[in-house]
C-alpha cells in the first residue's frame, strides 16, 4: 500500500497527538506528503437556548483562535521533516468534515486518535473515529 498523501485529524487531545507522531513515523517511511486538519464544532449543531446568538460570533472565533494554536503546535512535531506538511481548519461536524477532506482529497490513509476531547458527544452520538471508520472509504489509522 503506497502512502504518498496523509491526513491527520487533530483535536487537541492525547490522542491525537499519539497520532500526529505516528503519522510522522509513517511519513518518515514513505516520504508522505502530510495534512494535518482540526474540525471545530459548528455551534448551529447545538440548542439555541444553550448558546445565545449574541455571543455566537465571539465564541466561534475563540474555537477558530484555539483550532489555528492546535495547528501550530502540531506543525512544531513535524520540525526538520522535509516533506510536505500542511494545515487546515473546518468548521462543521467532525466526522463529515473529516471524510470529505480524505477522500476529496484523494488521501491513501487517515490517521487519528481513537477518541478525542469531547465526552458528551461522544456518549450521545457515537464517538468520531467511530463514525468516520464506518462511512469512510480509504484505509484508517485509529491510533491509541
């Protein structure tokens, strides 16, 4: 199985930081071209008497401010490796957001961690590399 293009999917989690090192190892191996992409939640999904639509842009732009320093600090992993690494940022739901990217993007494998920062979700709906693992069509790597 060749791997020439990676993606990495991040969300801040121990996890997912086990994954951005895997990914490097794997990158490493076949000379990959690398994406690393962090999903920040797109507030509609939530109850409009939760969140006050006031304070909606102020608080979509924290979760923006808070995905660009995830996406940094994950580029500082991959420090000296001369290949190509890239960032992006979605906003939406992360496991459709996520399985766009992949295979419009014509990624060979995804990596990410096998669960992330968002427990009620998670319980409520089935966590994301849950989701992504049953709907997507490229090859996974769910990194523990």
């Amino acid at each position: 199985m060749t791997m020439k293009k990676i993606l990495v999917a991040i969300d801040g989690s121990e996890n997912s930081t086990k994954a951005l090192e895997k990914a490097k190892e794997l990158a490493l191996l076949n000379n990959s071209e690398l994406m690393i992409l962090n999903v920040v939640s797109d507030l509609r999904n939530y109850h409009p008497y939760v969140i006050d639509r006031v304070y909606e842009s102020e608080i979509n732009k924290v979760l923006l401010e808070h995905g660009k320093k995830l996406l940094d600090e994950a580029l500082k992993i991959f420090e000296g490796y001369e290949g190509k690494v890239g960032t992006s940022i979605k906003c939406g739901d992360a496991a459709r957001e996520i399985i766009e990217m992949a295979e419009k993007g014509g990624y060979d494998l995804l990596v990410m961690g096998s669960r992330g920062l968002n427990a009620l979700s998670r319980a409520m709906l089935g966590s994301v590399s849950n989701k992504v693992l049953n709907h997507i069509k490229i090859s996974v790597l769910i990194v523990r």
